[in-house]
C-alpha cells in the first residue's frame, strides 16, 4: 500500500521524539477545529477494523475509543460487498486513525477493496495504519475486556464475547492506544460497551446532504438553521451536541426505546419549571473526562520539561475540583428530579442517589481546600497560587514546610517592592506567567522617564513601562524551586486522591451518561415545546395530518399536508408541475419520521409512524466529476444499492429519477424499478414527470397516486401568473404544462417559447390518442374494477362499531369519486 497516508508498523517506536504521546490532545484540539465549524462535534476517535476471510467474509469487526473519553465502543455486523453499513460507520464517527490488519498472502485483493472503501468515505486528515495480523487477536481481546473492562459499566455478555471478529478489534486497539499514547489501562476501569447495529435505523450517507440532516460539507455558520442537526442543536455540553449528532444520523428502530424518550420529553412540554431548572444545571457542568481519564489510564509518558509538569498538576487540581461541581450538579438534578414521572427519569434519579458519589466528596473534602478558589482575587499571581494552597495543611509535613518557604518569598518580594517604590516612586509589583515578578510604572509618556542604573530588562508600552532588578531576579529563581517543590508534594497528595477515587469510577461513569442523554433530551424538550408539536405514535403505517417541513416551519409559515401510506398502500407516485412541492414534501416525511424515531415531538396535527430499519433517498440530477460519473450513472450506482437492501422496514425516497437518458429509457427503467421496490413491500414516495408511471394503479393495488398542481391568475395587464398551492391532492396530475410558464421568467424569445408550448401540446394529445386506440377497453375495465374491489375490501376489513359512520362516509366520497372519474 503505498499512500503517503498509511504506514505499516509491528512493534516499531511510533511514539515522539521527546518520549511523549503520539497524539497531544490540546494541540490536536486546535488543528482539527479548522476541520469543523464547532469543536464540539469535533472527533478524536481512533478506530480498528478488521473482516471475515474466506466463508466469513462480509463480516466486519469494528472497536473504537475517543481519547478525550476512553471509553470502548465494539460492534460487529454483516455488510455488503458496496460496505454500506461500514461507511455509514465512519461517516457518523469521523475518526482520527484507522487502524486495519496488513494484507498477507492476500491474492484476490480483499483488503485493498476495504482500504478503498475506508478512503473513499474519510476526511483528508484520517490516517489509515496497517497493523501486523497477529495483532488482531480475538483471545486476546477477551482477555483484555475482562480485565480491563469495569463490570457495572459494561454490557458485554457471553453473546457478546463470541463474536470473534469485534473482540480481535479490540485487542488490536488497546495495544495500540497504550502503545501510542505511552499509557497504561487500569484494571476493571474501562466502560466498554457493545452497539447492536440491528435495534437502529441506518440513513446512507447521501441521504445526509439530501435530506438537510447535518451541513456535510461543514460550510454553514453557527447560526445558520438550514439543517435538522442546527435546528435541534440547543445542547449546553459538547458531549451532548456528540451524542445528539450520533442519534440523528442513526435513531433507533426500538420502540420500546424510543417510547421512553418521549415519555420524558412529554414530561418535559408538561413541566417546563423541570426542564428550565435541569437546563440551568447543565450550564455548570464542566468536562471532567479528562479526570475520569486520569483514572483509567497510569501516564508513563516522559515529562520534558519542569514547566509541562507543573502545569500538568495544576490541571489535575482543577479537575479534581471540577469533579466534586461535577457531583454536587448530580446531587442538584436528583433533586429536580424527585418529582418525576417517567421511567427513564426515575431509573435514572436512583443511579445519581449512589452512596459512592458522596464518598468521592468526602475524599476531595478531605484533601482540597476549596475555599481558596472561592476567595475573590484577580491576578495571575493569585490564579498561581490557588493551585499551590488547594491541598489542606496538615496532610504532608514536607508540603506544608514547602508552602512556608513559599510564603516567606513571596513577603520578601513585597517588601523589595516597598523599598523599590522609594527609589522610583510610582513603580508598582506585578506578576505574569511569562516574566514572573516584576515591576510597572504608568506615565503618560514612557520614553521620556529615566531609570535609575540597577534597572535593566526595561521594555516601554504605550502609557506604561516594565523593568526588573538582578535582586528580583533571584527572588524569582528562588520562588520558581519553591513553587516546583509545593506542587510536586501536592501532587503525592493528589495521587492518592485518584487512587481513592478510581475504586468508584463505575459511579462517576453513570453520572456522566446520564448528563449527557439529559442534555439531548431537554434539547428535544426545548424544540418540542417551542414548536406546535405533537407526540407521535408507532404502528405498522405512516399516517400524518397536517405535517409541516420541521426546518421550514422554523422559518415561517409553511403549507401543512397529509401523509396517508398503509401497508396494502405503500408505494406513492407523486406527480406535478415543477416548483409545486414534491421535493420539499418527500423531504418532510423522511425529517418527521427521522424525529419521530430520535424521540422528538414532530411538527403536526397527529402522527404515527412505522419503524425503520432503513431510510434511502435518491434526490438530485449533477453530475460525480470525482468518481467519473454522469448524472445518469450517478443515479443508476445509487439506486443499485437501494435496490437490493429494500425491505418492508424501509422508507425510500426518490425524486426526478432517469430524467438524464431518453424518454423511453427513462420510463422502462422507472417502471421495472418501481415493480421491484413494489415487490420488496417497502413504503416508498416516488416523484416524477413522466404520468405515463401513474398507470402503476391499475396494475398493483399498492400503487397510490397523488399530485401538486398550481393555480394560476392574471395580473393587471392581463398576464398569466403562477401560484404553486403546495398542496398535495388525491389522483394523477392532469395538466396544463406549466413548465412553460417557468421559462418565460427567464429572457427566452417569445416566439421560441410559443413554438415549444404548440409542439409539446400537440406530441401530448397524439400520445393520448393513440394510448386510448390500443388499450383494451375489456381488460381496463377488470382492472379498474379490481382497485374499486381491494379498496372496499380493505376498508371493510378496518369497519368496528366505533367507526361505522366513518367508514360509511368514506365508501360515500369513493362512490361519487368513482362516478366524477368515470372508472366504471
């Protein structure tokens, strides 16, 4: 494989060359960001993918850890020879490394495919390692989740344990991030959970752009609400906006699940003081991943420099107050809680109700003075030193004695400071992270004053100047040994803090989950509650009245429409002039049936949903420069993967299809396409021009016609102007051919315009004609009679003594729809 960006290793030395981390996590951070409009859903994850061989082969084996949150995800799935399940993988993950085995003896190309299809769906800074086989080692792997793996935490069973290609993953990856990263993984300390690919629906990637769920191409401002994920996106955390991001490209096809996802945010529309109280809690929380890291993983990484290392403890220290704010938010959400209803919340409010949470205060209570960062100061100087005076005295003899050197310094120094201002009056002491100790003076002018001699290191501001002395100089070595020495003996102190608190991590592991699924959901709450939402249902149909476009109702006002797609009724031909509505209508039904399956409320008057497993849409006419396609060839390697994975679990969207070959072409490929997905018994919305397609209905009782037409007026000077209605209408679209008008707003000729709107009439009524002198008028008439027959058997079928009337009124509109259409 000779890529720049894939490399081969066995047990070769990748980490730096200073001994440190191959991936530093702060200077990372601010690379990628460029790559992302907003950091938070910004990825660090480091995948292994490995794949069956021989009569396994299709089955992939995938393990994936985030290093700001090493926490283990492991899946195993079939997939197919185009890998669609894979790269929606890593479409949704984005990962920082890929790691995959090397090919070996590998005669009929396997793994270059996958290398291929790995590339082909990662951004330009994923780098693709290949690792020695031997690497990829299921024991190993199981004995590794057993040992590291933190039981309470953990959803691996003897199921689990089976899949043999997901655990050789995982072996893989451990050694590999320990190995990298120069760390140890602590035993029984790791979260490490199995995702079932089956219990959620996937969405392909083009679906993505198609269907305005996320900005793909990563080029919308922050505030920009044209996608499903920015109108969502109220989430307070970064792990929130991850997970809410994670939940929309693959919602869940449990409903059971998803059930109690609205349950809670019902309860949330219901209790807004709940929902504002938990909102305003979240607010605080700070990103203690960093500390929860600290107790998994022992760092034997090589500090470099004194510098690196204290301000490595100083982060600990702040960590390990942000994890008691992190607790005491806890403590303040099961609170809030303890009026709650829902399954979810109460399951939820006994985990934070954990006597171990209060056991980790007790243990930071004991060993941090918290009061010294709730003192009031402002400073660099007194930033400083609140880290050094965060352990409480009387823990470490050394420490405290360190902390009175300290202390006796920092005295000289004010004194120095004293006897300086005498010797230039106005001269002031300062401190910066950079100079340490020095001296200011604010003058109107700094060029014009005159230091004494033993000034030196002068540098002139605008309005002020900076000096120091050779004997501040020296305090300040002085004070710098004394500041290593105190934070050095705080850290032992630290340490041992960790070491206590890493016995109860399970507990800290829960409280971060359950933070994070409670920030999407009071984001869902917050969209439920501002938006004129209903609680959707879940049945075997897709029944809408009154839906609204969710990105477009956030706009303004929109067109609401019905949506009527049964089992026996399934397949929805969409007719109509271009501009009336059939696009942004297909696009509504995927949006709320996406919604509805994340656990959101859908902007409608009611709603009920069938699960999917699967969601496809084939929407756009350009052509791939990229992939050397036309559009044509685009459309047609698009549906060859809608194809063959239809089901009656899936929801298929396709708009405009075969408009890019010859009419006939078109047609025929349409019609056998439309007869295969027919077949497959998936609900699909199929849009087009060609009317020809509406005869579907008389050939399969499935078949639903429906159309948008346009209303037209004249203005004052007598002129024909369009008004689409957007309204969808029951039957086959009977004309005029309104694309004409849309022409005539651009600078064509009229006179061209005139010729094309007599020819395209009179091709219209020849083809009318000689349809109607070939039909078989015997044959027509059965078949219109068997659709009257399946429509009246299957509503008879639905008659109960409640609705009687309705079914009455119903059998009423068919007849005289009937008479008006003269079907019989």
């Amino acid at each position: 494989m000779d890529d720049e960006s894939e490399s081969q290793i066995g047990v070769h030395s990748i980490l730096s060359k200073n001994g440190g981390p191959k991936y530093n996590l702060e200077k990372l951070l601010n690379s990628r960001s460029s790559r992302s409009n907003s950091t938070s859903n910004t990825s660090f994850t480091v995948v292994a993918i490995t794949e069956g061989r021989g009569p396994d082969r299709g089955i992939i084996g995938m393990s994936s850890m985030d290093l700001r949150d090493p926490s283990l995800t492991i899946c195993e799935f079939f997939d197919s020879t185009s890998y669609t399940k894979l790269k929606t993988r890593l479409f949704i993950i984005d990962p920082l490394e890929i790691l995959i085995p090397e090919a070996v003896n590998d005669k009929q190309n396997h793994m270059k495919v996958l290398v291929d299809v790995i590339k082909s769906c990662v951004s330009k800074g994923t780098s693709i390692t290949c690792l020695q086989r031997r690497f990829f080692n299921d024991a190993k792997g199981i004995e590794l989740v057993k040992q590291i793996g933190a039981p309470e935490c953990c959803n691996i069973d003897t199921s689990v344990v089976k899949k043999y290609y997901c655990m050789s993953a995982a072996a893989a990856l451990i050694k590999y991030i320990e190995f990298v990263q120069n760390i140890l993984f602590h035993q029984k300390s790791l979260k490490i959970i199995y995702e079932a690919i089956d219990e959620s629906c996937l969405i392909d990637v083009n679906s993505w752009g198609n269907l305005d769920l996320i900005d793909v191409d990563k080029k919308a401002q922050k505030d920009d609400q044209k996608t499903l994920f920015s109108l969502l996106n109220k989430c307070l955390t970064g792990a929130g906006s991850r997970l809410l991001r994670s939940c929309l490209l693959q919602p869940s096809s449990d409903v059971n699940f998803i059930e109690e996802r609205l349950d809670v945010v019902q309860e949330f529309i219901l209790n807004p003081a709940m929902l504002e109280r938990l909102r305003s809690l979240l607010m605080n929380t700070n990103d203690c991943q960093f500390l929860i890291t600290l107790c998994i993983c022992k760092n034997m990484n090589i500090i470099t420099t004194n510098e690196e290392s204290l301000r490595s403890i100083r982060i600990k220290i702040l960590q390990i107050l942000n994890l008691k704010k992190l607790i005491m938010v806890a403590f303040a959400v099961r609170e809030v809680l303890s009026s709650a209803k829902s399954s979810w919340l109460i399951r939820k409010r006994d985990k934070l109700a954990d006597p171990r949470l209060a056991m980790i205060c007790e243990i930071i209570d004991e060993k941090i003075d918290e009061a010294v960062f709730l003192r009031k100061s402002s400073g660099s100087s007194k930033s400083k030193d609140a880290a050094l005076f965060a352990v409480k005295e009387g823990l470490h003899v050394l420490l405290d004695l360190a902390r009175k050197a300290y202390t006796e310094l920092t005295n000289d120094i004010a004194q120095l400071a004293t006897e300086e201002g005498e010797k230039v009056p106005g001269s002031s002491i300062t401190y910066s992270f950079s100079r340490g100790y020095h001296f200011s003076l604010t003058s109107k002018d700094p060029l014009s004053v005159h230091l004494p001699p033993h000034c030196i290191q002068i540098v002139r501001h605008r309005a002020s100047l900076t000096y120091t002395t050779r004997d501040l100089i020296k305090y300040n070595d002085r004070l710098n040994q004394s500041e290593s020495e105190v934070l050095f003996k705080s850290n032992i102190i630290i340490d041992q803090a960790i070491s206590e608190i890493r016995h109860m991590l399970p507990a800290l592991h829960h409280v971060v989950e359950i933070l994070t699924h409670l920030d999407l959901l009071t984001a869902l709450g917050i969209y439920s509650a501002i938006t004129k939402c209903v609680r959707p249902s879940f049945d075997n149909e897709i029944i809408i009245r009154h839906g609204r476009h969710p990105i477009l109702d956030s706009e303004g006002e929109v067109v609401p429409n019905d949506t009527y797609i049964i089992p026996s009724s399934r397949f929805v031909i969409i007719t109509g002039p271009n501009m009336a509505g059939k696009s942004t209508y297909m696009k509504q039904i995927c949006l709320l049936q996406i919604l509805a399956q994340l656990g959101c409320f859908v902007p409608a008057e009611f709603a009920s949903f069938a699960p999917m497993e699967r969601i496809f849409s084939r929407v756009g006419h350009n052509d791939d420069i990229t992939r050397n396609l036309s559009a044509f060839a685009l459309e047609m390697a698009e549906i060859s993967i809608i194809l063959p994975n239809a089901n009656e679990k899936s929801l298929i969207v396709i708009d405009e299809l075969a408009r890019s070959t010859s009419t006939e072409e078109g047609i025929g490929i349409c019609y056998a396409i439309c007869e295969k997905l027919i077949r497959s018994r998936a609900f699909v919305l199929f849009a087009t021009h060609f009317l020809d397609l509406s005869l579907l209905e008389l050939s399969f009782s499935a078949v639903q016609n429906f159309h948008f037409s346009v209303q037209t007026t004249r203005d004052k000077d007598g002129n024909e102007v369009l008004h689409p209605a957007h309204k969808l209408y029951k039957g086959t679209y009977k004309g005029p051919l309104y694309g004409f008008e849309l022409a005539e707003l651009t600078t064509f000729p009229p006179s061209l315009l005139k010729r094309a709107r007599e020819t395209a009439e009179k091709l219209r009524s020849d083809v009318q004609i000689h349809r109607l002198s070939k039909i078989d008028e015997s044959i027509a008439h059965k078949r219109k009679l068997a659709y009257i027959a399946h429509r009246i058997q299957h509503v008879m079928a639905l008659v109960t003594e409640d609705n009687k009337e309705s079914v009455a009124t119903y059998l009423i509109q068919l007849r005289q729809r009937i008479l008006d259409q003269s079907i019989i």
